[in-house]
C-alpha cells in the first residue's frame, strides 16, 4: 500500500474539479492526512483531508494491539 496518493479520488469541494495529492502523512496508525490541490486555475483551492480506517470487513491475520476497528456489518454495537 502506497499513500494516499495513488489510492483515492477526492475532488476539490467549490468547484468539484479533480485534485492532485500535494503531501500525505501517517497521523496515526489508523489515519493519514493528506494536502490536496484542485486542478482547476480558476479555484486554487487548496485543503487538507483526514482518512481513517474505521471498519473492519475481514480481520487481520496480524492483529496489532493499538488498533481498534469494529467489524464493519453485523448489529453488534459493542463500541471498545
Ligand atoms: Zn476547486
């Protein structure tokens, strides 16, 4: 897995043109931040997004102590 750079499509919010990823950062192990740039010369927008991992469809073989995501269907709403 790379940054977020080549993994998600996140257009500027004003003008709804695409965006390109100036910077990506790990936040937390579950969150990166990225700084977006919208391509459109007219806006110039430039802003920051938060991604997290909240969910968990299918555990992890490799289960790391300090994260915590609920698994994503079931009616089960124990929050830890
Ligand atoms: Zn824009």
């Amino acid at each position: 897995m790379r940054g977020l750079g080549s993994g998600i499509k996140f257009a500027c919010p004003h003008c709804e043109s695409p965006t390109i990823v100036r910077t990506s950062e790990t936040v937390t192990r579950q969150t990166r931040q990225a700084k977006l740039i919208c391509t459109n010369a007219d806006c110039g927008h430039t802003f920051v997004v938060v991604v997290e991992a909240v969910r968990t469809i299918s555990p992890s073989a490799k289960h790391h102590p300090s994260v915590h995501m609920p698994m994503a269907h079931a009616h089960a709403r124990k929050r830890t």
